[in-house]
C-alpha cells in the first residue's frame, strides 16, 4: 500500500510542479475510473484540494463514457460527487460546491435521450427473452428499432438535425408504445428500470420543436426533404409528422413536400423501417388539403382524384372536386408553383445571406479589408501578446479578434452555463420563435469570467463598469435568431456588441447584417466586435444583424454587451453620426 500511495505521490507532484491536468498526464495511457478516483483520495488526504478536485472529475468523465477504460471495481458516481463537493468547498470554492450535485442532472437534452434508448434497447432485449408470448411481434420490433437506432455514435445524433428529430419522435412514439405493451413484464431488471430510475423521455413540445428545426432550415436554404434527408432518409411516418407540423403552422407549402416525401417512403417501404403505418388515403387527402390551402388548386385536384378512385363513396371529396372545379377553371394560369420552392430575390436579405449567395461587389470589397496585430492603443497587457485583429467590415466597422479565448476556458464557461441554461428570450422580456436558442447570464464569481470581460476591456478600449453580464447561449438543432437590433432607444444603451464564438459550426449559424450584406462564419476561439450607435447616440441601422440557423453542429456562443455610460473619455458624444479626426482605442 505504501509503494502504491508512493506511486501516486509522485504523479501529484508531476501534476502540482508542471502544472498539468489529469488528461495532459494520462495522454498517452488512460486511467480507469478507480485508478483517478485513488489518485484523488491521496491528494485529498494530504490536503492537495485543488488537485483532488481535478483527478475526481476526470474519473467522473470516465465513468460517463461508456467507450473508456472500466475496471473490476466501480466508484460510484455519488461518491465522486460527495468528494467532488468536499474537495471544491476545502479549496474556497463554494460556489463549485453547490453545483456538483447538479452537474450530470443538467445535460443536454439529446445526450439524455440518447442514453436512454441506450438502456431501452439492452432491457427490451431482455424483456424478449423472458417474455414468451407474443415474441414474434416483439423481435420484429426489436430488430426495427436496432437498425432505426445510432445509439452508440451520440455526437452524429446531436450535430445532425435529423438523427435529433427521428432519435426524439423515436422515443415519444415507437418506445413509448413499446412500454405501454410491455408493461406487465416478468423481467424482473426491466421493471426495476422503469420505476426506480426516471427515464429521460421527450415531451410533445420537445418534438413539435424538433420539426420545427427541420422546417425553419428549409425555409431559410430553400431545402426540398430529400436535401434535408439526404444521409439520414425518414420513414413515412416521420415524414408525415413534420408535415402535419408545417400544416398547423399555415406552411402549406413545406407541408406539401413532406406529405410528398411521406407518400415516396410509402411506395418504397425498403427505405426506411417504421413501427408505425400511415395510410396512402391519408396523405393523399392531406396532400390535397395542402395544395387547396396554397391556391394551387389544379394540384390538390389530381391527388382527390387518385383519393377518390381508391374510394368512390368518399362524398367528402366528391364535393372538395366539385368545389374545385367549379373555381378553378377561369384563372388555372395564374395558380402559384406549389412544386417550386422560391428563393428571396435580394442578395442581401437575412436568407441569402444564410445561404452563402454574397454578392460579388461584398466578396470583393471585403478582400481589400487588412488584418494586424493592435495593443490597444499601448495597453500594457497588450504589448508582449498583442491581439490578432481582423477588420471584416468596414461600414458599419466590424472587427474579429482571433484567438480570443482558449479551449480550455471555453469548456469552463460552458460547464458553469450548462446547469442553468433556460430558452431565452428577446429584448422585449418574452419567449418566441424569433429566437430559439437556451442562455444563461454569468455572474462574475469564477476566475475564467473575470478574465474574459478584462480581455474584452483592453480589446475595445471600453469600460466595463456598466456593461451587462456575460451571456452564454447555445443554439442546437435549427437554433437561430432572426433579425434584430442589439440597442433601442432607452437611456444608457448597448453602445456596442462584443460576441465570442466557443464552437465552429459544420453547416449554418453564420452571424449576418442584411442591410451591410456581411456574413460572418462561427471560428472557435475568435470574437467580433461592432458599435451599435453612432458617436451622437443614434441607433447604427446597419448593424441590424442574425444568427442564421444551424444546420448542422452545435453552436455556443458568449454575448458581451456594454453600455454608454462611463464611456464618456473613451468614446465622446458628438453631434455628428461620426468623426474623421477622433480615432478610439480599438480603432488604433
């Protein structure tokens, strides 16, 4: 025992000299769950809190990822949270302390409902083996739901709006259904699971919101289903959901295309497997439905008609035909395209830009913009790591700072919002679909947060006396913010925008102006900063700004905004919008 505390020492003193993290000393050699969990009970022991507290933590993620090294043993994860707790509170960090307990409770969503068809599938295997009856259903089931799962590739289900959508419609509809079946069981662990544990299943508004998703990115980049579906093709039924969820919202169009895919999927059932059966009446029917609501009534005539002739009794669309027909003929040429699905004429709207259409003049005046290293006008924490500034536009002037934050602050900053994390909402203090992302304001309690808002004060040259807390926001499946102005017209308003990007993004979420015709593409690390108001207080209509949606990835992003007064020596009033001959800090 002593050799093996010995042992142990020696890597805490490698990790208290060197000044290394758990995953830089096991780099090359993973430990298991125990063997840091030990490494953390000697550091705590000899009172090395701090280092206690980052050898718990790694054995927590180990414990948490099912493809890492497990031993014979097994900590408990109430134990690491136990030490987790007592080691934060030892080192003075009360603050850690009380979230410990909240730390695995507050995860992504998909990531919970990921682990939960995880462990539906391993107790629904079991249940078929102590069922017997009915087991020719069950195992025809199993075996669709396992081909229909991606359980073990969760970062694929969260950064692909798709595999999120069928991963949650999967769980509310088909496992759901399974359970209500299953429910008297002989499967003694099966019914353990069920009422000692909570499952994290999703809610109707959990999927309403993930077709929602799928239908604000194909409004924006003008996806028919088959771009959307591409890789990840949806069953009839999944089809089907996303476009009675289109039809509610009045989308008839959208509506339409879905009902079509749904009706392709049902005429090619070796696609896609699905527990579930919608019928070809059905979706005709809704396809009528969708192009009589869109005026395109030539069309919705053609599916009554394949309706009808599968059921001549229907009087229902007997009478819609002759409804039809009677309104329809003298002005047939002019119905609207339901089959075309338009794009915004102007280059420099808020959904051409999304889509990547720049106009050529933009591309071309943003390649003569200049990049430098500033120090702020002389700032002296600027002198020896001068920032890496970028000017991406210059009216309104726009300025990227590269490198701005690291990843390891960036993982910080996301473990403190993570617990806290709520829908957020607009300027006018309310929920709504101009803005779908989750936030949560920072107070400045942890070291990572002081540093970054100093970082912003030595960037812009601005105090941050009045400025507002930092925002964490994170924008998942089809997250976005539609166009709006950061300032208004009240007293002491956001004078300017500093956003930081703490993820890249694989497709989408670009930050853009529409009335300047700029797209900004998410860099992890790097940050963009803008004045909202003139130098005589008027509102910089320019600025007028989005984030597109995410069509695939998962968007973090950190909102500084900062506010006039005590700006009065670093930035002065002018009458004018502007002046030539005063040149601010940042500007240096």
């Amino acid at each position: 025992m002593e050799d093996l505390d010995t042992a142990a020492l020696g890597l805490i003193r490698l990790q208290e000299i060197y000044k290394l993290d758990p995953e830089d000393i096991t780099k090359g050699t993973p430990f298991s769950e125990d063997e840091a969990f030990y490494l953390g009970k000697v550091a705590y022991q000899q009172k090395k809190f701090q280092h206690a507290f980052q050898w718990f933590l790694y054995s927590l993620k180990m414990l948490n990822d099912p493809e890492s090294l497990h031993s014979i043993q097994s900590v408990s994860r109430q134990q690491l949270l136990e030490y987790l707790g007592s080691s934060a509170y030892h080192f003075g960090s009360p603050s850690v302390t009380t979230d410990s307990n909240k730390l695995l409770l507050h995860l992504d969503k998909i990531m919970q409902f990921v682990k939960t068809e995880r462990n539906l599938l391993k107790l629904f295997s079991g249940y078929i083996d102590a069922e017997k009856e009915n087991l020719n259903f069950l195992k025809s089931d199993l075996q669709t739901l396992k081909l229909l799962s991606d359980s073990q590739n969760p970062e694929r289900t969260m950064s692909n709006p798709v595999d999120a959508y069928r991963l949650i419609r999967r769980l509310r509809e088909d496992w759901l259904s399974v359970l209500q079946f299953t429910q008297i069981s002989h499967y003694k662990d099966y019914q353990e699971w069920l009422h000692s544990e909570t499952p994290k299943f999703p809610s109707e508004e959990d999927l309403e919101g993930a077709a929602l998703g799928l239908l604000r990115l194909q409004e924006i980049y003008k996806f028919y289903p088959e771009d959307i579906a591409k890789e990840t093709p949806l069953s009839k039924d999944e089809a089907f959901y996303v476009g009675k969820v289109a039809y509610q919202q009045k989308k008839f169009q959208q509506a339409f295309h879905w009902f079509l895919y749904s009706l392709k999927m049902l005429n090619h059932p070796e696609f896609v497997l699905s527990i579930q059966g919608i019928t070809k009446q059905r979706l005709l029917l809704y396809l009528g439905y969708s192009a009589k609501q869109f005026g395109s009534l030539s069309v919705a005539a053609d599916f009554y008609r394949q309706l009808q002739y599968l059921d001549p009794t229907n009087e229902e669309i007997r009478n819609e035909l002759n409804e039809i027909n009677r309104t329809s003929q003298p002005n047939i040429t002019s119905q609207p395209d339901i089959n075309t699905l338009n794009a915004t004429h102007s280059s420099n709207s808020y959904e051409a830009l999304c889509r990547g259409d720049a106009d050529q003049r933009t591309s071309r005046r943003q390649r003569m913009l200049s990049c430098r290293y500033s120090t702020g006008g002389g700032n002296p924490r600027l002198i020896l790591a001068p920032l890496k500034e970028e000017i991406e536009w210059d009216k309104p002037r726009i300025v990227r700072y590269h490198d701005m934050i690291s990843d390891k602050e960036i993982e910080i900053l996301k473990n403190l919002s993570r617990p806290y994390l709520s829908r957020s909402q607009t300027g006018l203090g309310t929920v709504s679909n101009i803005r779908i992302s989750q936030s949560v304001f920072l107070k400045v309690d942890n070291i990572v947060v002081v540093r970054v808002n100093q970082r912003i004060a030595d960037a812009t040259g601005l105090s941050m006396e009045t400025a507002e807390p930092l925002l964490v926001q994170n924008y998942g499946t089809g997250g976005r913010y539609e166009p709006h102005y950061d300032a208004g017209d009240d007293q002491n308003e956001r004078i300017a925008t500093f956003l930081i990007y703490m993820s890249d993004v694989e497709i989408g979420g670009a930050t853009v102006f529409p009335k300047a015709g700029v797209a900004l593409q998410p860099k992890k690390g790097s940050a963009v900063f803008w004045y909202n108001l003139h130098k005589n207080g008027d509102l910089d209509f320019r600025t007028e700004h989005a984030g597109c949606p995410v069509l695939r990835g998962n968007k973090w992003v950190a909102n500084k905004w900062i506010h006039e007064f005590g700006q009065e020596f670093t930035r002065p009033c002018s009458l004018s919008k502007g002046s030539k001959k005063h040149i601010t800090l940042q500007e240096m």
